[in-house]
C-alpha cells in the first residue's frame, strides 16, 4: 500500500485500499508510517472492521470470554502481536471480557497501524477458514 504524508496536515494521502479484512491484517505494522488517516480514507478502512468504533483519536472493541483463563489467553496474544508489530494497544481486563483500544499518540489520532493492528486482533478471534 502507497501511504504518503501531504506536507500541510501530516495525514496519509490516497493509495490502494485494502479489499478485505484479511488482507488489511497481513499488512506490515512495523513498516507503515505514523500518519493519521483522512476521515473519509478512515471511514473507508473501517468498513472492513464492523465491530469496533471511533472515540477519542483512537478505534475500540470490547471482547467478551467465557472465564478468566480465556481472557488472559486473549490478552496474552494481542501482547505478543503488539510486541512483535511495535505498537501497542490500551487494554481494560476484567474477569471475562477485555476492552482493546488502539491509536498512535505520536500522530494525534487514528493510523493505518491501529487498522491493521485491529484487524490482527480479529483473527485472533475468527481464523481464517
């Protein structure tokens, strides 16, 4: 994927979407620069992530689990995803749900690393058949 920043806003310029949420999760977060989305390239982009939202510079989903040993399953694995991507979700942990947030202070708002991140995270929760 094309991301340029325009020199007035700092935000990514137009480029290929990605066509799927698959697609999106393959994507390298460690090589993806840190510019904040467009709102319509945003919008675009979430419509392959239904289930979470946008609040506050940053993107969202709550997961719920069946006891606390699935929970910290969960959150183990977005640990390792964030590690080995180098960028790091908030996480709100209770006994059998987990709240994940994603956004990229450095740019003030919602990056196509957070995007991709997500979409990382949802395949966490449906593999791919």
């Amino acid at each position: 994927m094309n991301t340029q920043a325009t020199a007035h806003t700092g935000q990514a310029s137009a480029g290929p979407l990605p066509r799927s949420l698959k697609e999106l999760g393959a994507m390298s977060v460690r090589h993806t620069p840190d510019h904040r989305l467009h709102e319509e390239r945003l919008a675009a982009l979430m419509t392959l992530l239904p289930q979470w939202t946008t609040a506050d510079a940053g993107i969202q989903r709550s997961f719920s689990f069946d006891d606390y040993h699935g929970t910290m399953a969960f959150v183990n694995a977005v640990a390792w995803l964030a590690h080995r991507g180098d960028h790091h979700p908030d996480l709100q942990v209770g006994y059998n749900r987990c709240t994940v947030r994603w956004s990229t202070h450095s740019a003030g708002g919602i990056t196509l690393k957070d995007l991709i991140c997500a979409a990382q995270v949802e395949a966490l929760q449906c593999p791919p058949a």
